[in-house]
C-alpha cells in the first residue's frame, strides 16, 4: 500500500523551509524520509515547491533525521489577524494576550501549507488513521503539520486520543426529528472521557518541549475547571510527570469529574466561588507565578479540538455536513471547530463549510443573549446552576472567537432548559446512546430548529457530545428516580418494584409487555 511522510525537526526563527513528499511503496520496518529541502531566508527570498526535486532514503541516518529543518511553522498572533502580522510571538513564548490586552491565536504559515493540495493532504492524513506510527496514531497528531508543526516527536504526550466514533443517530433522527441523517461525534469516548483531551494533548506536549528541551522554569500547569479541563490536565500531566494544580468551584461539579484529578495527583483547591471566580483566580496566580495557564484563554488548545471537525469530515470521505451542532460554555469550542472546517476549505480538501449552531443552557447563555439582540454590546452573566455543569459559565473567555466564529458560518445560537435538556438526554439514551447533559443541550438546539424547519429533513447534521456519559450518572438517577423538584422528567424510566413470587412477577411483565414500553419502535 502507498504510503506518504512527513518528518519534523528544529526549524530556525528566521527561515521557512519547504518539502514534500511522493507517495513510496511502504517497506516493513523502513522509514521514507526526505532529504533534500528548499527553504526561504527571512529576506524575502523565497524558494519554488516543485515536488520532482524529492530525494527519499528509506533508510536514513540518525544525523538526517534529527537535523534537517521542518517546512512548516506557526506563532501566535493577535486575533483577527493573519500569519505575518506586525505582532507576533514564539509558540515557545509564554504569552496569552496581546499587547493591546486581546485574545491571542495560533496562525500557521498558510502558504508553505498551500504548496501541497488538498488531494496531498486528505491521502496523507487517511493514511494515518489507526495507525502504530508515534505519534500518528492520534487523531490529533494524525494532523501534525496543522497542530504544532515544529515539536520533535519525543516531546508529545500523547494517550492516542481522538479518532472517536461518528454513531449514526438512526433511531434518535426517525423516532424524534424525522431524519434519517443524523450523526453523534462522540468526543467524549476518550481517554479521560471528555474532548478536553483533543486540545490537553498540545498544551501538555508544548509544556514538555518548553521543560525538557528549552529549559524554562515552568513549575507545573493550572487551569480553573468545571470538571473535564481538570480531567484531562491531571491525567496528561501526569503522563509527563509535570505537577499540575486545579481550581475547582466548590460543590459545582459531579463527584466522577472531581475524582479524576484527585485520582491522577493534582494539587486540587476547591473555591467557593464559580467558575468565572475561579478563572479569575488562576489567571491572577500564572500572573505571579510560573505556572503555565491551561485554560482556552490560551490558544494552543483549540488547535488539537480543531482536529475534531478534520476528523468528521474524514469520516464522511470528505464530504461535508450541512450542520454541526455544538454545546458551548467558555465557547473556545465554537471557533475551534470553525478553524478546522476553515482550514480544510482554504487548504483544498473540501469545497465549503458547515453552517455551525453553538447550543447554550437557558441558565448559562450570554453568548445567546448577544446573538438575539443583534450582536449588540456583549453583556457577562451570572450563570445560573444547570445539569449541563460544564458549560456553566456567564463570563466566558472566547466570546470573541464565537462571535467571529458564528457570523462567518452563518451560524446559529439556541438555548435549552433544563427540563429541556434532560428530557432530550433520556431520549438519546432511549435510543441506545449514553450521553452528557451538555449534549442534551445540542439535541434540543437541532429539535428546535427541525420545529422551524431552519434544518431539513434531509441535511446532514452532525451533533457534538462533548463529554461521556458516566461522568453525569447522578444526573440520570435523579432524573430516572423522578427526584428533581419542578422538572416532570417525561421520559422517566423507574425501575419495578415487585414481590418475590413467580406470580407477582408475570403481572407486571405482561402488564409491561401489553403497554407501548414494551413495543419500542
């Protein structure tokens, strides 16, 4: 089976390099690696990509392989602004906003990307699928070259996240919203159970680099959390053995999301206060501190949770969704899946985009508020409490991004109650699903918009979940057990008391087999 590479080695500040790759004839236990480059200089003298001047030793020395410089690059810059903006900074910097007090964003060298087509990219990234190649194997480091184009293998830290199940939402789409394409990302079947994971991977991979190879005085890695951030922090840190601290909001969480970091040695503080307090907090403390700060505050994240929306579009062989639904709290989510959807298109690999929808707790919906009142003046909340703990932020740091984010996908933002949303979760689970209340949150944003006929019966609509189920069990036997006060719970399913006598058992069989629960269509 043909076979493409790409390898990635030390690429100086002040120069960008180019090189590709011809698909080989892959041979057991040998390595194609280029090399011969071209490369620009920083003085604007720019080389020609011409794809015939590969040379490919399959069997390299050790001194190639470490030494010859990578093609691509990226650097943060100021959000809204392009790759070769007027400021700019090192991904090896340790910096989270602009010098105008903006958002940051991770921008890569488009042009040197743009020397490969679409058909290039889209061959070598399916090549890579399931792979045992390290770190390939990932769904995110599957992408490489459009996540941290510049870290040596050896760094990264990986679990083999992403590459997660596309379910086919068959009898959920017929049984409730009268579709027949209806799809379930479930990111949360990861290692830590959630999609935090997709975008914990880079950063805890680039605090390894900065620790390991440039030795910077990082003394471990903070975030605040509602739960899933603290999750996978703690676990990724822990695979790399770098300290990590947690700030969580003091009874907000499920008792499954606090035992994770417990479990996996974080130095956990429990604050009273919120979410927002606690990001407040954690951003005051890295202010002081070398602490490297996790939340999505810092942009590096978003380029593994960007890998998601590659990954369904994969997954449909490149063709794109009419929509993709997603839930949204700190709203870093939003744009993220934007960004992959928005590379594929620039860099070749599909014709357009989706239409995104970012679905939001009634309890917890600044940025909902904004999109109905025309984008007026964006106004912070106080977010109310909502089973949907995880997207239970009323300041959220990437309003910004969503914003751009909803208005260039001619996007939209729905709510749901929380009678709303649990009631669509025991719908999916009814179906054969197992999912979190935050996707409860995004099956009432596609049952809303299927009412108003704003989604057809026939569009390919693709539904995040964002977090597994088990984290929220909870959740579920309150509901099941009808035991949330004010909420009917319409969907309930209480299991059967009964006598232990044969007797006693056949009556409320037949009772149940007679019944419509016992005809489930």
């Amino acid at each position: 089976m043909a076979s493409s590479w790409l390898l990635h080695h030390p690429l100086s500040s002040n120069s960008a390099v180019s090189r590709k790759f011809s698909p080989v004839a892959a041979q057991p236990g040998k390595r194609p690696v280029l090399v011969s480059i071209s490369c620009s200089s920083s003085s604007g003298i720019s080389s020609t990509y011409d794809p015939s001047q590969l040379v490919v030793d399959t069997q390299p020395s050790e001194a190639i392989r470490r030494e010859a410089p990578r093609p691509f690059a990226a650097k943060y810059v100021p959000f809204g602004s392009d790759f070769n903006s007027g400021e700019s900074y090192s991904l090896d910097e340790i910096v989270y906003r602009s010098s105008s007090g903006d958002l940051l964003d991770v921008q890569h060298d488009m042009e040197a990307l743009k020397s490969f087509s679409g058909a290039y990219w889209r061959d070598l990234f399916d090549s890579r699928v399931g792979g045992t190649a390290w770190p390939y194997g990932s769904g995110v480091w599957s992408k490489k070259e459009w996540v941290l184009p510049e870290i040596d293998p050896e760094d990264i830290v990986s679990a083999f996240e992403g590459n997660s199940n596309l379910f086919w939402a068959e009898r959920f789409g017929k049984k409730f919203v009268d579709m027949n394409d209806l799809w379930v990302k479930h990111c949360g079947i990861s290692h830590t159970g959630s999609f935090k994971d997709l975008g914990m991977t880079v950063l805890v991979s680039q605090v390894n680099r900065l620790r390991r190879r440039l030795n910077r005085p990082v003394v471990g890695v903070g975030c605040a959390s509602t739960g899933d951030t603290s999750a996978a922090l703690s676990a990724y840190c822990a695979a790399a053995g770098i300290p990590s601290i947690v700030f969580l909001p003091a009874d907000k969480i499920s008792m499954a999301q606090l035992v994770q970091p417990i479990a996996n040695g974080a130095f956990v503080i429990s604050i009273d206060t919120d979410f927002d307090g606690c990001m407040k907090l954690i951003r005051e403390v890295t202010a002081e501190l070398p602490i490297y700060l996790a939340n999505s505050l810092n942009s590096l994240r978003l380029e593994g949770q960007k890998t998601a929306a590659i990954e369904i579009l994969q997954q449909f062989d490149w063709e794109v969704p009419d929509w993709v639904i997603i839930p949204g709290g700190n709203l870093g989510n939003i744009y993220a899946f934007y960004k992959g959807f928005q590379m594929c298109k620039e860099l070749g690999l599909v014709g357009r985009t989706p239409r995104l929808v970012c679905a939001q707790s009634a309890n917890a919906n600044p940025l909902y508020r904004h999109y109905v009142s025309d984008w007026t003046d964006f106004k912070p909340i106080k977010a109310n409490k909502t089973f949907a703990s995880a997207i239970q932020i009323g300041d959220p740091v990437s309003i910004d991004r969503a914003v751009y984010a909803i208005k260039n996908s001619d996007g939209i933002v729905e709510e749901a109650t929380e009678a709303e949303l649990m009631d669509a979760m025991a719908m999916a689970d009814s179906t054969g699903m197992f999912v979190c209340p935050h996707t409860g949150v995004a099956l009432v944003a596609l049952m809303k918009l299927r009412r108003r006929g704003v989604i057809r019966p026939g569009d390919r609509t693709v539904v995040v979940s964002t977090a597994h189920g088990l984290k929220f069990t909870q959740a579920k036997i309150d509901y099941h057990s009808k035991e949330i006060e004010g909420m009917p719970c319409r969907f309930a399913n209480p299991p059967v008391s009964v006598r232990a006598d044969f007797g006693s058992v056949m009556d409320v069989l037949m009772k149940h087999l007679e019944s419509d629960g016992g005809r489930q269509q």
